[in-house]
C-alpha cells in the first residue's frame, strides 16, 4: 500500500545522498515527493505526463548547490515527422521528456552549468517504431536544449530496451549505430585431403563479401550423409585467420 510504500521510497532515494535526482512514473508529486524533498533540501520540477495518468517525470536537485534557469517538456503525442513506419494513431501514447538547465552557485563545488534530461519511453512491445521515433526526437530535443549553453547533460530516464537495440544506440552515442555487413558466402567450396583412417584436413578460404570482423569457423561433421540433428557435430575452430583445420576421431569406413 501506497502509506507504507511512499515512506520505503523515501528512505532509498536518500541514502544515495545524491545531488540530483531523477524519477520516472512518479505519481502523488503534490501530496508527498514535492514536500518531503524539499524538507531534505531539494527543490524540483515535475511535469504530469498527457492524458489522464497521474504519473509523470521529476527532477530533483540540491538547492544550496543549483539553481534552475531553463525548463523544457517533451510532448511525444507531436511525434510527427519523426514516425517513419507504424500507426500514426497508436503514436499517441503519452510519453513525455523534462529537460532542466542548473546553475551552481558561487560557493558551489560544480564548476560549470548542467543540462538534466529525463525521459519515459514507451514500453510496449509492439509499439517499437514508435519507441524508436521517441528516441530519435529526445535526442534532437536534447541537442536543441544545449545548442546555446554547450553545458555537459546527464541523460536519465526509463529507456525500456535492451543494451544491444538500435534506441540504446542513440541515446549512448546520439547517431543512429550501423550494423556491419555480415560475412557472405565463400567463393568455393572447402578443401579436404590428406585422409587417414580416423583423420581428415579441411581447408577453405575466407569469405570475400562483409565488412564485420571474423571471430571463427564452424565444420559441421555428419556422419553417413544422415541429416538428423543427432548425427551432426558441429567443431568450433576458433581464430579470424584460420584456413585449415584436421578433423579427428572420424570411423574408418564410413562416409563424412
């Protein structure tokens, strides 16, 4: 329950001690945070997201360290040019970003002004242009915010990805990650020779096509000419310049 939850919630967020803060899907900002973290020595900004959610964004910073000069809200219902695939009506989901300029004092142990910018991205799964779209225009947004002041900014918020997507990418860089071409197909077909009764040497060369590196080659051996899965054993032969490999263990007699 809220009661006991809220004062939980307090206790963690203080003991970082942390001279800004910053939290999504905050609700009762009015009735509880905005009070008890001023108590604490906070002073802060929240905006509610759009719709009927009471939920929102806020940031919080020490008030004998900033001072606030600039505020910002992000409307992700204009996502507009931004959607370059999807459903443009299912765009609207209310997602928001606050972007705050601080100000140290003069006995202030910061030296130089700051950009925070906070974020919500929408988390729904089937909705990943659009989460895509909402990451491409908070980082455009971000850029405008500190085209003036080229302060340094801290980028917070509930990205709901994962560390290898393309919206990670983004937000960890602000350009758009291109993948590398994978490797194509060899040219010909691999070598073998030198057979004995239990060993064969394969060689091969590398694949002409792609421009991501090679970690390795993988011989599958199978057995008779069987293409059930228990019949086949793939050989990992780890190593970029790799050509040749001898493959051992094979049964005299039997066809590979």
């Amino acid at each position: 329950k809220w009661k006991y939850r809220r004062v939980q919630l307090m206790k963690e967020v203080l003991s970082y001690n942390a001279d800004i803060l910053c939290l999504q899907e905050c609700d009762n900002y009015r009735e509880w945070w905005q009070g008890k973290m001023g108590l604490a020595g906070y002073d802060g900004v929240f905006m509610k997201r759009d719709g009927a959610a009471k939920d929102g964004l806020a940031i919080f910073y020490k008030r004998d360290l900033f001072q606030l000069f600039k505020t910002q809200e992000i409307h992700f219902n204009n996502i507009g040019e931004w959607l370059t695939s999807g459903n443009p009506a299912r765009a609207k989901t209310d997602d928001i970003g606050l972007i705050v300029g601080l100000q140290p004092w003069e006995d202030s142990p910061h030296p130089t002004a700051i950009g925070i910018a906070n974020v919500q991205l929408q988390s729904d799964a089937t909705l990943k242009a659009v989460q895509y779209a909402q990451a491409r225009m908070f980082i455009n947004e971000c850029e405008k915010f500190n085209a003036v002041f080229q302060a340094p900014m801290v980028i917070c918020g509930s990205f709901n990805v994962e560390p290898d997507s393309i919206i990670y990418g983004i937000m960890n860089t602000g350009k758009i990650p291109v993948k590398p071409k994978p490797p194509g197909k060899m040219k010909y077909n691999p070598i073998v020779s030198d057979p004995s009764r239990s060993t064969i040497k394969v060689q091969w060369e590398a694949p002409s096509e792609g421009d991501a590196p090679i970690q390795g080659y993988k011989i599958k051996r199978r057995a008779g000419g069987n293409t059930a899965v228990g019949f086949t054993k793939e050989i990992d032969v780890p190593g970029e310049h790799k050509r040749e490999f001898i493959v051992c263990l094979l049964s005299s007699g039997t066809v590979y």
